[in-house]
C-alpha cells in the first residue's frame, strides 16, 4: 500500500552501487586470474623440472645440492619439520601462558595494556624479528 507520492527504490537507477558492484566484480575477477596465473607458471616451472629429474629420486633422495645435481626432498623436509618442533617448543609454553595470565589473573588496567600490545606483536611476520636479530 503506497501512497501516490512514494518513490519506488526498486526502479530507480543507482549509479554508485551500479560502481561498487562493477569494481568489487573487476577485483574478484583480477584475484581469481592472477591465481590461475601463478598456479600456470608454477605447473610449467614444475613440468620442466620433473622433465630432467624423475619424482621418485625427488621423493626419495637425501640430497639437496641442485650445483651437483641431486634434488632429495628428504633433506628439506627433515630441516622444515625440525624448525617446525623447535618454534612449537618455544612458541607454546610461552603462548599458553600468556593467554593463561590474561584471561584468568591480569588486572584490567594490565589486559588493557598488554592485549593490543601482543596483537601488533602477532600481526608481525616471524622474518621481521628474525632479520632483526641478524644485525
């Protein structure tokens, strides 16, 4: 029941949204085609090395020295699992506990301070304080 001087929304041309909608699609397009992008070149680079090395000596070897020739993943696999533990060892303990005086023991003066603090903290990627130690 509309009265004779109500505008109908659905009829009417909206110009801004008719942008958004266009340049939200033109995003999504260009994200999904970059992908396809690099899944292509990573599938090519792939297809090229597996030409000149069979993926059993790759699955199976020990080896990692592309200067000789020899590409074992093992040896790869063997230093990211062992980095993985080390970073687990220390990283839980020392979360947990954090976590643990937060939710269950810190004033809330000290939860105001230090829960924006340890956020920026996380949001930091592990190769920034890494390369800080470096120098």
């Amino acid at each position: 029941m509309q009265s004779s001087n109500s505008i109908d929304l659905r009829k009417k041309r909206r110009w801004g949204e008719s942008l958004i909608q266009a340049s939200l699609f033109l995003a999504g397009a260009f994200s999904i085609l970059t992908t396809v992008g690099i899944v292509y070149e990573l599938g090519k680079e792939a297809m090229n090395f597996f030409s000149q090395v069979s993926v059993w000596e790759f699955l199976t070897g020990t080896q990692w020295n592309p200067q000789i020739e020899q590409f074992g993943i093992w040896a790869l696999l063997n230093a990211t699992l062992m980095t993985t533990i080390i970073a687990m060892l220390v990283a839980l303990p020392i979360g947990l506990s954090i976590a643990l005086y937060l939710s269950e023991y810190a004033t809330h003066k000290a939860r105001q301070t230090l829960k924006p603090i340890l956020e920026v903290l996380a949001g930091i990627p592990t190769v920034v304080y890494g390369l800080g130690f470096k120098s």
